[in-house]
DNA sequence: TTAAAGTAAGTTATCGTTAACTAACATATT
DNA sequence: AATATGTTAGTTAACGATAACTTACTTTAA
C-alpha cells in the first residue's frame, strides 16, 4: 500500500541481487543485511517480517515488468515493432537481472504464502490480457491470422517467453540472448502471420 | 548409478507427494520420514545426504515422463494423435503429482546444487529433441508447416504445455485442465497446419 | 547369525523474529 | 537561543524453531 521509501530500496536491490545471483533460497535476513552491510536487525527497521518484504519485492519487480506490456496498445508504433519492443525489453530487464525470472516466473517460490501466490498470479493474468487484447486489434485489422482466438495466441507467445528465459538462465548465458531473440521475433511472425499493414 | 531399492522407492513418493502439497521447501528429512511413519534418521539409511535424495527423486521423475516423449516418434500412430497422447500423458502425471512440474519444470528448485541443475537441463534437452525431431518428421512428409526450424516449433509447443500447467496451479485448479488440453491441440493443429496424412 | 532397518538423542548451523538500547538529526516549545 | 520531544537507522544479544546430519544402540528378518 504505502510507498516505498529510498533506504527500503537499497534492501530491495540487495535482496534482488540476491535471488539473482544466489537463488530464492538464499534470500534472508541475515544475507539482506550483509550485502547492504548492516545488522540483520536493521532490515526489519524498514520491512516488518518476511511477508512484508516479499510483498515490496513483488511490487517493485512488477513495477518494472508492467510497462514493457503496457506499450503494447500504443498504436502510434507499427505492431511488428510492438511486440519486438515487449520482447527485447523483458530480456533486458532478465538479463540486468536475472531474479526477474526466479520471482514474476516462479509460482514455486511462493508456494507457501497464499496472499503473494494470488499477486504474482494478478500479474500473469495482467500480462496476459494485455498481449490478448494486442493480438486482437490486430486480428481486427486484418495484421495477424484469426482463426485462433487472441487469448491463446497470447498464450503461446508468454510461454514461449518463459521457456527461452528458462533456457538461457540454465545453459548459463552460454547461448547468446540476442539470437534466442530474433528467433523467437521471426517464429512469431511467420506463425501468426503477422504484418504492419 | 544404482538401482533403487523398493524401500527407497516409498520414501521417493513420500518425497514427491511432499513437494506436490506442500511445495519444495517443505522437502525435508523430518517431513518424509513423518509421511513414510518413520524416524528421521531412518531415511539416512537409504539416502546418504539430501544431495542423494534429490539425485534420486530426479531420476524417478524422468523415468516417469520421458516415456511419453518417447512414444513420440512411434510411426505406427497417426502424428496429431501422438501429439495428442503426448499432452494427455503428460498432464495426466502432474494431475496425479504436481510435483512432477513443480521439479522438471524448476529450474530454481535447483539453482545451489550444480549437479541436479545440469541434469535438468539434459532432461530438458533430451525432450526439446524428441519433440524436435517428431516435427522434422512431419515436415519432410508434408504433414506440418516447413517454413519454420522444426525447433523453433518444438519450442513453441514445450513452452505452450509448461505456461498451461503453471497456470492451472496456480489457479488451484479452478480452471479445467481437460479444457486446456483440448484447446492446446486445437491450437498446435491450426497454428503448424498438422495433418495425420 | 548377521546384515538391513529403525530408534533415541544428540550435534551444529541457520532461520525469522524480538527486546533493549544508542547515536544523529529534525521539529516544536519555551 | 536553549531545551524538550520525536524520528530514523542503526547496534548487540538473545529467543524458539527447524534444518541437515551423526553416533550409539536396538529390533527384525533372511
């Protein structure tokens, strides 16, 4: 609910470095505090318990996930650009940080805390629509096949997303993002049929 | 490298029934022990650390799933029914036990231990082959779109099964799974141009 | 009778969390 | 200007719970 304040914002970076670097398992109190290089006790100055700060972290990783989404309904830009602007730039954040994945793609981590599992699935749902609603201008426009509703075109899309941001995470950086990519890009084009006009 | 033993077998699905309810942070030497009706150092009598135990319960895991990517290449079957019965089978097994996608699809669960991490993603591989090569089939006798890399269209299709089981766990499973199913082929058959001949 | 399976009772380490206290600074009152 | 009050961000030290793991002893079954 409330804002976020500058300080609580060292503690969430250091806790996203954390999980990026080190796994969802390793982020504690104790590691929080070490990396930021105060006691462990004076995390809980600025985030209540654990809960509390899963809940900012959520936030703010949603926070800058949304608007790489939100762009997809800006009409001004042609729609093949659209979507390779949501794709390069989710792979940017990924690659900056690649705890974006380990938090917004993992229901695993949450698994045990009902409230955060219902956030973290508002945002899927979230992103979800927005690429729907995309493919369905486009549909109504005659700029992508229709004979396939715009939902599980999304689907397709965000799961084919989740897989290559997976895949590369695992192989460790060893196959390049770049081409994953324009692969991805031009499996989408040629699929969906998409076209600027 | 050995073969398991038929006690360590009830401890491997106490383990997994483990992870299905109540997530992978609860894989614990106490809790399967509870499950199985045990002590806890009883289960060190057949898994020597938790390193062991996850080697194990991994191979279990694969042996359960990787028979259905298997089947994929049987020629006797038409092509959009293997695909079919590949789907089914694999939904099928993380209906019973969601732990079967909370681990093969986890890249997380694993992110400490570079062991467990590596075979994971050779189980990952070896599906995306298997699916890879069922595709290049189908293509070289006109059964299936060839303007795409048989890859990318393995890839399309894994990310596709895995998006639909994350989502339908996380929804509790409100939504159908059968439904998801159906709508999964439908797609995969309109969006390759899938044909049986 | 001997090897496999189980037990009780510990170890050490780390977790989230709290309590009691301090130093530095801003604001308000006299 | 000087004093009083409040806030912010930190400290040390401990709490109970739980994790992985060990040792020494007992039961059970081929």
């Amino acid at each position: 609910m409330n804002e976020i304040t500058k300080r609580q914002k060292d503690y969430l970076n250091a806790a996203i470095g954390l999980v990026s670097e080190r796994g969802f398992s390793k982020l504690t109190f104790r590691n929080i505090a070490q990396e930021v290089g105060v006691t462990e006790a004076s995390v809980y100055r600025h985030f209540s318990n654990k809960l509390d700060l899963l809940r900012a972290l959520l936030k703010d990783l949603e926070e800058s996930i949304a608007p790489h989404f939100e762009k997809l309904v800006d009409t001004s830009i042609p729609p093949k650009e659209r979507l390779e602007q949501l794709i390069k730039g989710l792979f940017c954040a990924f690659e900056k940080n690649s705890a974006h994945t380990s938090i917004i793609f993992s229901e695993e981590a949450f698994h045990s805390e009902e409230e955060l599992r219902n956030d973290l699935k508002s945002i899927s749902e979230r992103n979800i629509s927005f690429l729907s609603s995309f493919y369905k201008d486009l549909q109504e426009n005659q700029l992508c096949r229709s004979d396939i509703d715009s939902k599980e075109l999304a689907l397709v899309t965000l799961g084919s997303i989740k897989l290559t941001v997976t895949r590369w995470r695992i192989c460790e950086k060893n196959l390049g993002l770049e081409d994953a990519v324009s692969n991805l890009i031009n499996t989408h084009s040629v699929l969906f049929n998409l076209r600027n006009e």
